[in-house]
C-alpha cells in the first residue's frame, strides 16, 4: 500500500510539474507578446542613456530564458552594432537632448570595438550636443569612452587608475608536476605560447617579447586616442607617477583625478541627475524620475536596420571556434556553415562580408567554415573580411578565402599557428596504488591511453600531424595572401600581431570598419553602397530568448560599479574562474587548436557560462 501511495504522489508531483511548466510558458509567451508590440513605448524626448552594465561584444551569447527568470542572470553582453547605431541615430534626432554613458559597471571591449564607439560618441560631441559619462572609478577601456564626453563626472568617494594591458598569467607546471599527470603536447610556433601554462612555470622569453610589443602597441595607440580627446589632461603624468599625485591629495584618488583633468566634476549619482535634468528635462508622466530618460534597448528598437535595396551578406564569426552546432556569442563550426548555405540559397545575397572577432579555437570548425565560405566564393560572390577585436589564430584561418581584409589598427590578429594538448594520468594512479594493464593486438591497441601512459609511437604520429596542419595553415595563407611559404612561415610561428603591423607584413589589406566592408563588397558587386542593406546571417532570436531579454530589461535592480578596491575583488574572481576554466580545457579539450593566449587579457571581462557555474560549485565545497 505503501508503494502505491509513493507511486500516486509522485504522478501528482509529475503533473503539477507540468501545469506549472505549461503556465510559465503561456505566461512568458503572453508578456513576449505584450512588449513587442510596435509603437507600444513611444520615444519621448530627453537623454539618451547607454547603461553600460557588461561588455561590449560583437555577438552576445544567447540568454537562457529560465535562467534569467530565476534571477541567476549573468553580466549583460551589448551587441557592438546596436551600440553604434544608437549613438549614431542620437546625433541628428531631435528627440536626444543629451547623451548620458553609463559606466559604473562597464565590462570592456576590444581595443578595435572600443576606438569605433569612441569615435561615434566624439561625432555626437562634435554636433554640439552634451554628451556626460558617470563612474564611481573608469577602467581603462571605461575612460577611453569617457574622454569623448564633454563633462566627465565621477563619484568623490571613488577613483581612478590607469593599468594598461599585460599582467600576470598562470602557469600550472608546478601543480601538474605534482599531482604527477604527464602533458603531451604537440605544437608547431615558437610564439605558439597558448600551451606554455601547461608546459613552463614562467613564459618564454619568445613569447614575453611578443606580448610585450604587442601590448605597447595597444597602449600607445590607448594613450594617443585619449591625449587627442582631452588635450589638457595629464594623462602621461598620471600613468608615470600615479602615488606622487595621489599623495598630493592627501590619498584621495579621485581628487588627484580632477586636479589631473582626467575629470570635470566630482559629484554623487543624485548631483549627476539634477546636472542631465538641466540639460533634458523631465518627463511629467514620469515624476519620480531624476530626469527625462530615453531607454538604449527602446531605442534600438525604434531605430532597426535598413532593409531595402541589394543584399549584402554578414556572416558573423564571434567567439571561440567550436566544432558542431550551438548558439550565439560561440563560433560553432556546423552552425555557421548552415547560415551560410541557407542565405546563399534564400536571401539572394550580391556579396558575403566575414566579420570576424575571434580568438579561434577548432582547426576542424575552422575549416568547415572556410569551406562554406568558399562554396559563396565559387557562385561568384565578392568575399571581404572584417576584422573587429581579435581575429587570431582560428580566426585568421577563416579569414583565408578573402578577395579583401579590411582591419582596424588596434585589432589584434595573427598567431598562425596550431596545437594539441593530450594528458595522460599513469603517474597520478601510480600515487594512490592504482595500475593499468592488458592485451594489445596492434602498437596502438588502446592509443593514445590516459590511464596507462602514450605511446612514443602514438607521440611521433600526433605530432607529424600537427606539423602537417600547420603546413596547411601556412599554404592557405600564401594563397591568399600571395605570398611563398617560407615567408608566411617567418611572420607566423603562432606570433600575435597588431592591426597596424599586420598590414605593414601583408596579413591585413585596409584599415576600416564595418561599414567600410559593406561598402567595398557593393562597390565589387557593382552596386551603389548607398543603396544596399546588410542580411545578417543568424539565427532570429526565438521567444525563450526574446522573454529572457524582455525580463531583464524590465529589471529596476540598479546594477552599481565601486571603488578601486571593488574592481580587484572583481579581478580576483575572474582570475579564479580563468583557472578553473583552464583545468576544465586541459581536461576535456578535444580536436586539434588553432587559438590564441595572449588575446585573453585584452578585451572584456569575460567569464563563460561554464566556468562561472565551476567557480560557484568550487566556492561553495570549500565554504566561501
């Protein structure tokens, strides 16, 4: 009877499971429904605001629906070209009184993604509308938008830093030592440094020069951007001597800031408001609001992409290169490859523009994708590369089949190159008494085996097709570039690269953004770049997706930035993540790697889903 009565409740358990699963759903597509109707939110007229509470990317990673409704939201992602456009749209539309950034707790960007929205909000500038940035402390990238405002204001009781790229990375040769797991790795570049944690305790001296002219190079152009901004802040000064000024102050950073002209004003959240109030009044249906605001995702919406005349192509390639199929904000090989074909077969494309902003990743996902990318160069399509951020590695794999690359001078690309990383653990069980044995019918019955340790001959084969991989890199890119071999092979060698001297060495053609590479692919249609429109090949947000994105808009929890000390906590955490996402990697990695390590450090803060749920887990076992 007992049973039975078991049996019973968990059927009713099942049940009201599903009723409630199925009203969410109903509930979910109903609100989805309710704020997308259009013209439900008029734009009334007041300021701008760009609330810039995450990262600026190039494709955001698909939010998961229930999670968000569940309040386990993670750091906001703002699509690049949306945040372009509405600072583009705000210059000439009367309705924008005034132009507010947001920058208590901006994630970063790219140098590349960066120095394009700089521009656009110094274009705004230029128009003679204010333009006001607010921070409790900038970040680098934070204040490489700020020095284009006009009045640049900051909490008193907070503060700035300038840091510049570089840092410490972590190297787990030690602990693997330790715990007695035996690295095999395979690689060809002698700047191929994404290995070198696994393999070294410190970095290479190759690979130190490397980063260190890479990152100077970034720096330089960082320093000369914001010089050219705020010609009367002592920005140089500041970066020299930063415990000289501050000392001065008695200790107050953000009072050595405003002596330094790095700031124009020192006032609270509440003085701030009164300042844009002056500037864009207020919205009497409204009353409660500090000032008259216009919403960044309201205005996106009111302000979509053109649709008519020819159809250009973009095809997105943004974040790691993964093989098979996935969403948004990762490059999955097979999902890219089907976006293509599908737009070649529907959309009846004049041309394919590739904006790449990747690190790489899969030689394999990045071959599929080439491939396809072919198939639209073989029907005859103009094919023009756009780097953003960070086109390395894999990403410059992809890039191969272009009749043009247009690059900015901070993208960050290169690193041609490829790896593998296989562990084995024969010494680990040798510790605590375990011991592998068995019969083999062939030299590499069992091979490559973790447990029982590689064979040389498995080792010998491995590493030959590593080489052979990246003699196929090489030749793909003396293809394209039109170059012999050896000297692909001379800027190669997995060597990372500035956009600047990429095209000094003929890895990239122009500087240019985006929208220079929509035009060049019209102009090689033989059409008007005036009277084209981009076909984004992706896939349309569905309503899961949709809900996510609707609730988290609606959320008033007001995300606040902090001092110097909080954006170190800040730091601490990510850096924890990175280490578990990096123990995750060597333990799971799979195919052959074309990536890049030095990429990692130089544009948002990024923490994956995966490695966020990791640190969680590893934060609550040992109690913190």
């Amino acid at each position: 009877m007992k049973l039975v009565r078991g049996a019973w409740k968990l059927l009713v358990g099942i049940k009201d499971g599903l009723v409630l699963i199925a009203m969410l759903l109903f509930f979910g597509l109903l609100f989805v429904a309710l704020n997308t109707r259009p013209g439900m939110k008029p734009i009334v007229p007041g300021a701008l605001v760009l609330d810039l509470d995450g990262s600026i990317v190039e494709q955001p990673a698909e939010q998961a629906a229930f999670a968000t409704l569940s309040g386990r939201k993670g750091p906001r992602e703002f699509r690049a070209r949306d945040v372009l456009r509405a600072i583009q749209a705000a210059k000439t539309d009367t309705r924008v009184k005034a132009l507010v950034l947001d920058l208590d707790s901006f994630g970063g960007a790219y140098p590349a993604t960066l120095n394009e929205i700089a521009a656009a909000i110094g274009d705004v500038r230029a128009s003679g509308k204010p333009v006001l940035a607010y921070a409790t402390s900038y970040t680098d990238g934070g204040y490489r938008l700020a020095a284009n405002a006009s009045e640049i204001w900051m909490n008193p009781l907070g503060g700035t830093l300038f840091t510049g790229p570089g840092g410490s990375q972590l190297y787990y040769k030690g602990l693997i030592d330790k715990l007695g797991v035996n690295t095999h790795v395979y690689r060809v570049g002698k700047f191929k440094s994404f290995v070198e944690p696994f393999t070294r305790t410190d970095q290479s001296p190759e690979a130190a020069g490397a980063s260190r002219a890479l990152n100077g190079a970034l720096f330089g152009q960082w320093q000369e951007a914001v010089a050219k901004a705020r010609p009367k802040a002592q920005v140089a000064q500041f970066i020299a001597a930063p415990d000289k000024l501050i000392l001065a102050k008695n200790g107050s950073i953000a009072q050595a800031n405003l002596a330094s002209g790095l700031v124009d004003k020192l006032g609270d959240r509440a003085a701030f408001d009164r300042r844009v109030a002056q500037l864009a009044g207020v919205n009497s249906a409204r009353p409660t609001d500090p000032f008259s605001a216009i919403k960044y995702d309201a205005y996106v919406q009111a302000n979509p992409l053109p649709t008519a005349g020819g159809a250009i192509g973009v095809v997105t390639i943004a974040g790691s290169i993964m093989d098979g199929e996935g969403g948004p904000g990762t490059a999955y090989g097979t999902t890219i490859a089907n976006a293509i074909e599908r737009g070649l077969a529907t959309k009846n494309l004049k041309a394919l523009v590739v904006r790449v902003d990747s690190p790489g990743g899969s030689v394999l996902a990045s071959e599929e994708i080439r491939i396809a990318i072919l198939e639209a160069k073989n029907k005859g399509l103009p094919i023009v590369v756009s780097m953003g951020g960070l086109a390395a590695s894999g990403g410059y794999w992809v890039s191969t089949p272009a009749d043009v690359i247009f690059a900015e001078p901070s993208t960050i690309t290169g690193s041609i190159g490829i790896f593998g990383i296989v562990p084995s653990f024969e010494k680990t069980l040798a510790k605590i008494g375990i011991t592998t044995d068995g019969v083999k019918t062939t030299p590499l019955s069992g091979q490559p085996d973790v447990v029982g340790g590689i064979d040389p001959m498995i080792d010998t084969i491995l590493q030959a097709g590593i080489e052979n991989g990246y003699r196929q890199f090489i030749a793909r890119v003396a293809a394209s570039r039109r170059m012999t071999p050896a000297r692909v092979d001379e800027i190669a060698q997995g060597r990372v690269w500035d956009g600047g001297t990429a095209r000094q060495i003929g890895l990239v053609d122009r500087f240019g953004t985006l929208d220079d590479a929509v035009a060049e692919a019209a102009r090689r249609a033989k059409l008007d770049p005036g009277s084209v429109h981009r076909e984004y090949l992706e896939k349309k947000p569905g309503w899961a997706e949709q809900l996510a994105a609707a609730y988290a808009d609606r959320d008033e929890d007001e995300t606040t930035g902090g001092d110097v000390f909080a954006r170190i906590a800040t730091e601490r955490r990510g850096l924890l993540a990175r280490a578990l996402g990096d123990v995750r990697m060597l333990a799971t990695g799979g195919s052959i790697q074309a990536r890049c390590l030095e990429c990692g450090g130089l544009g948002p803060v990024e923490t994956s889903a995966a490695d966020a749920s990791l640190l969680d887990l590893f934060l609550a076992r040992v109690g913190l």
